[in-house]
C-alpha cells in the first residue's frame, strides 16, 4: 500500500514553499510597486530564514543541496529591497550608490569571514583527540562562538539591521535608516572578522601537530596501557563500541580505548576509561612502541587492517553481538590472533562456515554485559498486562528478505498485536533501520504510528486528555536525552502522576549533569578536549547509580498498560528486556542476549523457508516460537507466556542459554578476564622473543 509523505516532510514542504511565496511577494512589491507588500514579505521571509534556521535547521537542507544557502537567499532579499528603494525612496542618487556600497562591504565582510572561520577550524583540528586525559600540556582555548563561525547562523542574522534599516527608508523615505542599519551590519561583519583573525595571532593559536604528538607519546609512556578497545565505524554504530566498555573498564590493569573517527567520540558512552581518537595511521603507529600489548575488536572495519600491521600487540575479536546471521562468521575474522564468542553455538558456527578460523583460536568467554539482565521471575496476570517487546533488527547490507521483519510482516504483526487488549507494546526497532533501504524506513514510520494511535485511543479511553499527554511527550523527549526534532521517542501515555514526572525530570537532571562534561551547544573537539579531561574519582560508579536511578524513574513514570515507542539511547535495551514479559524479533543477536532471562520469546520468519527448515538453519529459533507474516501464531504464543503449563519451550530455552551463551559459572566477566591475562602473556611472550632475536 502506497504511504503518503510523513508529517515532518509535509511541514518541511510548506515552511520551504512559505520561503518561497514570501520572496515572489518581494519581488511584486518592487515591481508595483507596493512599499507595504515589500517591507511585510522582506521582514517576514527574514524572520522565517531565522526561525526555521534556530529551531528546524534540517527543513532549510534541500535548499543548501541546490546552492540555495542563506547567502543566496539573503542576496536576493537585499536585491529585491534595493530595487523597491529605487522605485518607492525619493533617495538621491549619492544615497543608493552608499547604500550598495555599504551592502557589497557587507558581504565582503562576510566572505573574509567565512575564509578566517576555515582557517581557525583548521588551527583547531587536533591530530589525536582526546577524552578522560589532562590536557592542560596544550594550553586548549573554548571554540569560537558559533554565530561566528557558521554562516548559516551569520549571515541572515547580521544582515537584520541592514534589512530592517532599508525597509525602514521604503517605510518612511527616510534615507537616514538604511545608512545606519547598513553601518551596524557592516560593524557586526567586520567585528567577526577582526575576532576571528586574533585568533590566529601566534600566542593564541592551538597547539601545531608537532607539540600534540609529542604530548601523546609522552601520555603513552606515563600511562603505560595493558589492553585496549578498538573501534572505527559511521553514524548510528557507536552502539557497538558502547556496549564494551563496562566489561573492557572492569579489567585488571590499564585500559585504553582507541578511536579512529572524530564523530565517534561525543558519541561514546559514559566511561572512566582514557579515550583516544588517532584519525591517521601515521599517528597510529605510534601504539606499536607503547606497552600495549592486546587490543579488543567489536566490529570489522576497513580501518580494522591499519592496526593489525603493528606486530608487538595481539588482537582479539569479540563481536558486538552474536546471532545465525553469516556475518556472525565473518571470513574476517581469521586476520586476529582470536576469536572470543559467547559459547558453544559460535564456536560450531565457526567450525560449520569452514571461513579458516582454526578452532584453537576460538575462546568462549560469555557475554559479559548482560549482567544487568534479571531472569525469568513468573508469567504476567493472565488478564494483563502482557508487556511485549518488538525489537526487530535491521535490513542489513544484504537484499535478504529474512533479515528483518519490518517491511514484510512488521505492520500486520504491531496491528495483531494491538488488537489484543491485555498486550502492552514496546517497540524498539534498531537504530540503523532505513540507512540502507529507505522503504524499511518509511515501514519503521507506519509501525510508530500503528503504536501511537493505538494508545492515543487507549489513552482516550481512560480519560487523559489530548494537551496532557502532549505535556508528557514532551517530558519524556526530554528525559531520554534525544532531541524531538529526531522523533527519538514517542510515548504517548502520561507519568502515572505529578510526583513520578517530577522524580523522572530530576534523575534526568542529574544524568545529564554527569554525563556531559561539555554540553555547549557550539563546542568543537578542541574545546571538548579541553572540559573532558581527567574524570573526578568515583566519576564511573556515580554515572552507574544515576543510572539505574533513571531507569528506576522512567519505568515508574509509564503507565503499567501504555504502548510506547522507543527509539532513543534511553531507556537501553536491556532495560527493556527487563520490562518485557515476552519477546519478538528477528534472527539477530538480540534473541541470544534476551535468552539470559530465559523469558519466552519468538521470532518472525519472512525468509520464505518453511519452519522446519528455518529451526534448522538458525540455532537461536530452538526455543522460540516462530511467527509468520501473518502472524497467526500470537493467540496461542500469548496463551502460553500468561499460562506457563502451555509453555513447552521452557526447559529449551535453558538449554539454548547455556548452548548460546556459555555457563554462569565462572561468571563471563572471570572468563573475559582470563581470555586477556592468556593474550597479553602470549603479547609479552612474543617481545621477549624479539628482544633476543634482536
């Protein structure tokens, strides 16, 4: 079925064609002419240009494709008002020829700007980054305020009083208005420019690559690293790196977490750990004479090849997550040292693939951070609320139908779903869906609308009112830390009360306060550099409780029966299987992790198999109950979760866990451990090697 625009493209389409008409008027006020046409649509189409470039810059971007930018747009405002001049102003001749004079110095203004703002970013762009280490050494400076900087922002907003004193003399025929607007604009102009240039004055300059080096290399050798993280990724994969770091912290002796794209950084979770983000290989290299002696892999990268050229330390891939999935056996894999899965089904996946990772360098260590996840503790009231989590995972690089439920069976699924009145839904797709395959995009769209509407009319029912809950979607926006411009989070239900919304806004408060150290808005890596640097001791434990406060917070303030939907870095995802009486998904390694609580679960098959074969080519589907596209197992599957004498897959679902992910004894945190004290003494066996070689 065909879908029509979304909501945001249809607000998008009618702020752009405002911006539009506004400028036509313009240009029909001079030709009239017609002063007050001219001045209405001059000063509105500014305003907009303004508004829309503070609160909704994204609805101004098919214009920058098109080489429209703000100062396109403004130029041909300014032509337009100078043209009404000439036809409405009883200006003399001396009069217009300042008045062009002054707007041309305005833009040369500008452009001498928009050339020392490149130049200063360039002075600022740091060849290593840095987060949980002092950098006072480099004598880091805040960035310059972004209205400087940015010419999206300066432009529009210096030419206010230029724009308002020209249609201020086609007003009035005053010419004095224009001269002076001009002259505060030409003044606001050539005061950036003069800033930015100070900036570039030699005591004021950062420092050059050479000082940040040898800054780095003398960091290398005080801190003297033992093991380290490693990650290199684009937008929305930061998750995969995020969820290493408590395991990775937990580690005897010094941890080190080592990045390739500056993006990453601000991305990365709360961590005690050092963090350094080496964009150039050539500055990488300066790992192989520190002391570091294993570096964790969570992903492949094509940047994964750079670091495995330094031989004095051994690498370890562990996956950011495990499932039947052929990238789960990654030919790859075979360029580490080892492999670290979670249990026994891995290493057979392995050994099936026949990809030439020898089985010795297989190592079973866990799953180290599912930790948080409770296990199964009793069925739901058998009349509700039955809490199921939706969480399917992406489309993948592949044109594989299988590999996510979204587009082929994710509507019908939500709306039987929906349709039974004991379910609470969660739903919680992953935050990659639609990167590849925009219409597994617009599919993840229709889904959240089936959810919102469906509680909308729930809430309705019970009595809440429609600005009340508007109230509450704005809390909660703001308590998962996502702006709602994004549409990070939809929850539609009202906190139960005043108190737990008032508990939710002050653990969100404090959170946040802990977690960004550099929260201004215009910050740049340098000035992020600067304000993260050595954490305050006990920084890490009290991140840990503020969190799970949060947590404790945000489930209290939801309604026990209120559909949501949930897109945002909060509440994670392990929350969420605690919340969950019952899950659905897709074949990822979301079912291996939520198979920790041993809580019943199923998983949908659009791979076209028939379900024997489908159980036979992927080890998690064992215990779960599987869904087609139509969905017509879910009455019998929800019997089942609120009635455990129907649930047969109980004992299965033990047996998978341990199968899937390894025993709970020793702990998967002592067998992590061990896994790296093996590699680092395989690391250090190596360089004894080569000292007596050498």
């Amino acid at each position: 079925m065909a879908a029509g625009p979304s909501p945001r493209r249809a607000a998008q389409g009618l702020a752009l064609g405002v911006l539009l008409i506004l400028l036509c008027a313009q240009l029909v006020g001079a030709q009239l002419p017609h002063a007050a046409l001219l001045c209405v649509a001059g000063a509105a189409g500014l305003a907009l240009d303004l508004a829309l470039r503070r609160w909704w810059p994204a609805a101004l971007a098919p214009l920058g494709r098109v080489r429209c930018d703000e100062t396109v747009r403004q130029l041909l405002r300014d032509l337009l008002v100078v043209l009404g001049l000439a036809h409405l102003a009883e200006v003399s001749p001396a009069v217009r020829m300042l008045v062009v004079a002054g707007l041309l110095a305005c833009y040369g203004a500008h452009f001498l700007t928009r050339g020392l703002a490149v130049l200063v970013r360039r002075s600022r762009t740091l060849p290593v980054l840095t987060r949980n280490i002092d950098t006072s050494e480099l004598r880091l400076s805040p960035a310059p305020p972004r209205v400087l900087t940015s010419a999206h922002r300066r432009m529009p907003l210096f030419s206010v009083p230029a724009t308002a004193g020209m249609l201020g003399t086609v007003a009035s025929g005053e010419a004095a208005w224009s001269l002076l607007g001009i002259g505060c604009s030409l003044l606001l102009f050539a005061g950036a420019a003069l800033w930015l240039a100070g900036r570039l004055l030699p005591g004021r300059r950062p420092p050059a690559t050479e000082e940040v080096i040898a800054w780095f290399q003398r960091w290398l050798e005080s801190y003297r690293p033992d093991v380290g993280l490693y990650f290199s990724g684009g937008g929305g994969t930061a998750y995969q790196v995020n969820m290493w770091l408590g395991p990775v912290a937990a580690l005897e002796g010094n941890g080190l977490v080592v990045l390739r794209e500056r993006a990453l950084v601000p991305q990365l979770a709360p961590t005690e750990l050092p963090v350094v983000c080496v964009p150039k290989v050539v500055h990488l290299m300066l790992l192989e004479h520190s002391t570091l002696k294993v570096l964790i892999h969570p992903a492949n990268a094509p940047k994964t090849s750079q670091v495995l050229r330094i031989p004095t330390i051994k690498h370890a891939f562990v996956n950011h997550g495990e499932s039947d999935k052929l990238s789960s056996c990654n030919p790859y894999a075979k360029v580490y040292d080892e492999v670290w899965v979670a249990g026994p089904a891995a290493r057979e996946r392995y050994a099936l693939a026949d990809v030439g990772v020898d089985d010795r360098d297989v190592v079973e260590i866990g799953r180290p951070q599912l930790a948080p996840i409770h296990a199964y503790t009793g069925p739901p009231p058998a009349d509700g609320p039955i809490t199921v989590l939706y969480a399917p995972t992406w489309e993948g690089w592949t044109d594989d139908p299988g590999n996510t439920s979204v587009l082929l069976a994710g509507e019908q699924l939500v709306t039987s779903l929906l349709s039974d009145p004991r379910v609470r839904l969660l739903y919680k797709p992953h935050p990659m869906t639609g990167s590849v395959d925009p219409r597994f995009g617009e599919a993840d769209r229709r889904i959240r609308a089936l959810v919102e509407a469906a509680e909308t009319r729930r809430a309705a029912r019970t009595g809440s009112s429609a600005p009340a809950l508007a109230n509450r979607r704005a809390l909660l926006r703001r308590s998962t830390g996502v702006l709602a411009e994004r549409g990070a989070l939809t929850a539609t239900r009202a906190p139960a009360d005043d108190e737990t919304a008032a508990e939710l806004t002050r653990r969100t408060a404090r959170l946040e306060t802990l977690t960004t150290a550099c929260a201004r808005p215009g910050a740049d890596d340098a000035e992020r550099m600067l304000r993260e640097s050595a954490p305050d001791e006990g920084r890490a434990e009290a991140v840990a409780a503020a969190t799970r406060a949060w947590r404790a917070a945000f489930w209290a303030a939801q309604d026990p029966e209120g559909h949501l939907v949930l897109t945002g870095p909060r509440p994670d995802l392990y929350s969420c299987f605690n919340q969950a009486d019952l899950l659905v998904s897709d074949v990822s390694s979301v079912v291996a992790d939520y198979l920790a609580g041993v809580k019943p679960y199923a998983v949908v098959n659009t791979s076209g198999l028939d379900e024997a074969a489908f159980r036979a080519a992927n080890p998690t589907v064992r215990a779960a109950t599987v869904l087609g596209p139509d969905a017509a197992e879910l009455p019998a599957l929800l019997a089942s979760v609120v009635d455990p004498r129907r649930d047969r897959l109980a004992q299965a679902r033990h047996d998978l866990r341990e199968f899937l992910l390894g025993p709970s004894t020793p702990p998967s945190q002592t067998r992590f451990q061990h896994a790296v004290t093996a590699l680092c003494a395989a690391a250090d066996a190596r360089r004894a090697r080569e000292t007596l070689r050498g």
